[in-house]
C-alpha cells in the first residue's frame, strides 16, 4: 500500500468559486444583520450597520446610524465591496469553468484586493466611530461582524491565489502530471 500527497490543480476550477461564494455570503450576512454588530452585556443595546436600539425584552427604541456620516461611509463602503465580490464570482465563473481564461486571473486578483482593501476600512470605522458615539460600558463585537471580517480574509487570500494562478495554468489545464510532496511506497 502507497501514500501520495500533493497538490491536484484541476480542483482550483471548482473550489475558488465555491470560496469566492462563501465570500459573498458572509457578506450579504454582514450587511443584511439587523440583530446587531455590536451589544452590550446584558443584551439591552446593539448597534447594526444600519442602527442601534435600546430596551429589554421586545421594547426597544431604535433610531437610524444613517443620520451619521460615518454610517453612510460604512454601508456604502460594505456595498461596494459586495458587489465587486459579486462582479469577482462572475469572472472566476467566466475564467475558471468551460474554457480556462487566463487572463481574467489578475483582474480577479486586483478586484479581490480592492474589496478587501475597501472592507477592512468600513469594519474598522465602524467601531471606532460608535465606540466614540455610544460607548457606555462593555460591549462584544457579534457574529454578523465577524462574518463581515470572514469575507474580507477569504477576499485577501484568493487575491493572492489569482495573482499566482497564472504560473500553473498548464497544471490547472491537466496538460501536467500531479506533482507529489510525499511519497511512501
């Protein structure tokens, strides 16, 4: 009995969209969570990309981030950044099944690093600004902003990943011969 590890290229064609995928869903998560990015301890103030409420049990007074022109900046900045990721779903679709393009590697790769560029501004504004606006205590940064923070990290890695696809277009293709890290024999 053998052992082979390496590396099969061929996959790349499926797994890159499917990760570019989970990368759009993160985001839409981030951007459509109204049950907060933020709250406090006792669960009586959160704060979402779009507004922050007060109360307890199911009275709560809401009011609208969006009257703050850093909160414009964030939603604007994260929808951005949707949509370019969607844009990048669509080329590595065009690129990546069917016939193996080439050439829309690096754009991807370039779009990639503008989102996540775009992105890690919004989710650091954001907190510095409602730290400055609400901050009354001890709050947790929640799930729906950790989603938006998976999304900008899937978003830098495949960067990279396109940015270096060009180099093993023939081994993506199956024109070569798995190359093996390890064998046992």
């Amino acid at each position: 009995m053998s052992f082979r590890c390496g590396i099969d290229y061929t996959r790349c064609k499926c797994i890159l969209p499917l990760l570019l995928i989970f990368a759009c869903i993160f985001d839409l998560i981030a951007i459509a969570a109204r049950s907060g990015w933020v709250e406090n301890e006792n669960k009586s103030h959160y704060g979402s990309m779009w507004d922050e409420c007060r109360g307890k049990n199911d009275v709560w007074d809401c009011r609208s981030l969006m009257e703050n022109p850093w909160a414009i900046a964030v939603a604007a900045l994260m929808i951005i950044g949707f949509l370019l990721l969607i844009l990048c779903l669509i080329f590595s679709f065009m690129s990546l099944c069917g016939q193996l393009r080439t050439g829309l590697f690096i754009p991807i790769g370039i779009l990639l690093l503008i989102v996540a560029i775009i992105q890690i501004i919004a989710l650091i504004v954001y907190p510095v600004n409602f730290n400055d606006l609400i901050y009354e205590g001890s709050y947790y940064y929640t799930w729906a902003y950790g989603f938006g923070w998976g999304a900008t990290i899937l978003c830098i890695g495949l960067s990279l990943i396109f940015f270096c696809l060009p180099r093993w277009e023939n081994e993506i293709v199956g024109e070569q011969k798995i190359k093996y890290i390890y064998e046992s024999k």
